[in-house]
C-alpha cells in the first residue's frame, strides 16, 4: 500500500480529466483508472468503491486530500476500533443469522405447491443491530465481510 506523492499527482490529472466532461459519470476511463490507484492506497476499499461506483468527485476531492495530508503517527489511536472478542461475537451472529436466511429461503413451506425455494448461493443480509457500524466496518477491513451497499454485507468467497 503505497500513499506517494505520484500517486496523489496521477489522482488530481485524472480528477481534472473528469471536470473536463459535462457530465461526470462518462468518464468510464477515468474512473476506472482512479480505481485501480486508490485501491493501492491505505484507504478504506468500502469507501474507495462508493465513491468510484456513486462517480462522486466531492468524495474523490476528499479522499485525495486525505492521501495527501495523512494523519502522522503522533495522532491518537481509534477509540472506536472494536477489540478482536467483540468482532468475534458480531461475526458468529451474522453468520448465525445468513444461515436462518438462508434456509428460510430454502424452504418449501408457505409458497405453492409447484415452487421450490429460490436457491440463492451467496446471498447478502443486513447486520444484527446489536453492534455498531464501526465493527462491522472493521470486519470488512479485515476481509471477514464485505460490503455489498445500502446496508447489506455477504461473506467473501
């Protein structure tokens, strides 16, 4: 994971490229080309593929002055990163919970008589409330989850 100097230089050339266009969401190219240079940044993935798949360039601006003026090492550790036991417990409950959404959606009963259950192989689900956002967001850092949009999370094959 690289955070230099050229990398936050191609990012603000292709930032520029896409202002060029009336409308942002054509520049196909580019953003795919932003993708790829983000993706080999220290930045959070769940954030790097909202902001390149919603072609935000309000977000775009923000994430290249975060590469560019990274918190040094004198900042304060996060105090709301959850511990390993707490991520532990939310993943053994959301796994707990796919797999009761997974057989109720294999199930024959309450449907007609000529319908069988839709089979899905990897299906996504929204998180037990029971814990924050923040360790939900860790467990996708970790690569235990991943974040599909609008709330729901599956587990990585």
């Amino acid at each position: 994971m690289t955070d230099d100097p050229a990398t936050v230089t191609k990012l603000d050339e292709l930032m520029a490229a896409i202002r060029g266009y009336d409308d942002p969401h054509r520049a196909g190219d580019e953003w795919k080309q932003v993708y790829r240079l983000l993706q080999k940044t220290s930045l959070p993935s769940a954030r790097v593929g909202h902001t390149v798949g919603m072609r935000d360039l309000g977000l775009l601006a923000e994430l290249i002055e975060e590469l560019r003026a990274p918190q040094g090492p004198a900042a304060p550790p996060d105090a709301d990163v959850p511990d390993a036991a707490t991520c532990k417990r939310a993943l053994r409950a959301f796994r707990k919970r796919l797999a009761l959404t997974v057989l109720d959606d294999e199930s024959k009963l309450g449907r007609g008589p000529l319908s069988k259950g839709s089979g899905t192989s990897s299906p996504a689900i929204t998180t037990p409330v029971e814990w924050p956002d923040s360790v939900w967001a860790e467990l996708v850092s970790q690569g235990k989850l991943r974040y599909i949009g609008h709330g729901f999370y599956k587990l990585p094959k």
